[in-house]
C-alpha cells in the first residue's frame, strides 16, 4: 500500500512513529541537497544533545504514616480501637533525566567553511512547553540575528506553533524559508492536511541559485522503504486527534485507496 494522502500522512505524527520519521526525513533531505550543491557547499548532519525531566510535579520521600501506634499496641482512650502502623510501602514515581538527540542541517561553503544555511524539522519537544522548547527558541533566536539562513519544517499538529507575526491564517503545518538579507521578513508556506506539501527554496549565497526541496516525493519514498503500511494501523484515528471534518476526508481517502 503506497502513501494514501497527496500532503502530509497525519498517521506519521504518531508519536512512537515520529522519532523513526525525523530520522529518516533529516537523512533524505541531506540525500538530496548534497549532489545539487557540489561543488561549492556540503551538508552536514549534526546534532545537539540535552537533558531533561519529564513536566510532571511529585513529592519526593518518605510515604506517609498519618497515626503512629504507642510501642505496647494499647488501645486509643479516646475510641478503644487498636490503630495499626501502616507497613506497606506506597509506590511513588520519581522524575528521572531524559537525554534528548536531535538532528539538524547546516551547509557549509566549501571554500570558507562557513554555515550558509541551517534546516531544522522541529520535534514534539521543541513545540512542548518545557526546556526543549526553551532551548530551541534561543538557538532559533541566534540564527534569525546572525547572517545564516533558516528553513524551519514543521510537520506536526500538536503543540504550540514557533513564533512569528504578519497576517497568515493557521494551518495544519507550516515552513518557513528566512533568508538573512531580508529579515524580519521571511516566507511562509502554510498548509493543511487536504493539500500536496509545497516546494520550497534553500537561501544560499546571493545571487547563486537555490535549489528546491520536495518533502511530499522525499516522505513517500521514506513511506515505501521503512515499510510504514505494515505499522499503521488505519482502522484507527491518527493521534493527535482530528476534527471531525478532518477525520472524515481521511476516511474517504482509506476507502478509495
């Protein structure tokens, strides 16, 4: 079974598929940049590593022991009834660090060895408030002041959507193309669940063509070779959860595929 969707597989954004997804989508957009811009410029696969707690609240300690007994197990004057220590434990869940590995492109210039352009496919941590997000808004914050182009790719319905400002209707995902030479202004490619994923630019040096990015061919092909119509189970709703409209155009897609 091909890819059922002419855009984005909303099943894809699952979040035991997700992780394997990014992976592979940061591979094969290296894949395909690197022989169109030999000879002048490589693209680098690197990685930023940090560790987080799960967003949760806990006591830490001892469990409770709301009435002690006196050492003779006498009885309480004030109801006669022996109070029992209470010995068994309580099960508690103590936060525990996460180490996080997540991917991204430079390109660099040959001949200089300079970063050029940084691509980033966000992950759920990045769009989650907590400390993935907060680092990844201050590293966004260090490009967008530097002289390096950006391309932000988010494929992802869930969380929070990355800051930025004009008059744009929401949509399911978007990507954003900033070349430095023009900011604050950037192009947004927004687009929803019913519609093919658009072509995009990569900003390289000015005046130099920049070749364009294909995400739609990259994550069929992606579809076929990890064998994802063998993991998806398509007699359920994707999560995160569609509306009810949504829902029914994917079910007119599964039963004319």
């Amino acid at each position: 079974m091909t890819n059922p969707f002419p855009g984005m597989n909303p099943y894809l954004e699952h979040p035991s598929l997700w992780a394997g997804i990014h992976h592979r989508l940061i591979t094969a957009i290296a894949n395909d940049l690197g022989p169109k811009l030999r000879p002048k410029y490589i693209v680098a696969i690197e990685e930023r590593i940090y560790g987080v707690n799960e967003d949760m609240t806990l006591l830490v300690g001892v469990p409770d022991i709301s009435v002690q007994s006196s050492p003779s197990g006498a009885q309480s004057p004030a109801s006669n009834l022996v109070v029992a220590v209470k010995t068994q434990p309580t099960e508690v869940l103590l936060p525990i660090p996460e180490t996080l590995t997540e991917a991204y492109l430079e390109i660099h210039a040959v001949e200089t060895e300079e970063v050029v352009t940084i691509i980033e496919v966000l992950s759920p941590k990045n769009k989650q408030v907590g400390i993935g997000r907060l680092q990844y808004e201050t590293k966004r914050l260090k490009i967008l002041g530097s002289a390096t182009h950006f391309v932000e790719i988010d494929l992802l319905r869930q969380g929070k959507s990355m800051e930025m400002v004009g008059d744009f209707e929401q949509s399911h995902y978007r990507i954003v193309v900033s070349h430095s030479e023009t900011r604050p202004k950037a192009q947004l490619y927004s687009f929803n669940l019913q519609e093919r994923i658009p072509e995009f630019p990569v900003p390289l040096k000015a005046s130099e063509p920049e070749p364009t990015i294909d995400l739609k061919s990259l994550l069929d092909e992606i579809y076929d070779r990890g064998s994802y119509d063998l993991r998806i189970d398509y007699s359920r709703p994707p999560i995160p959860a569609l509306s009810e409209s949504d829902m029914a155009w994917v079910n007119d897609k599964l039963l004319n595929c």
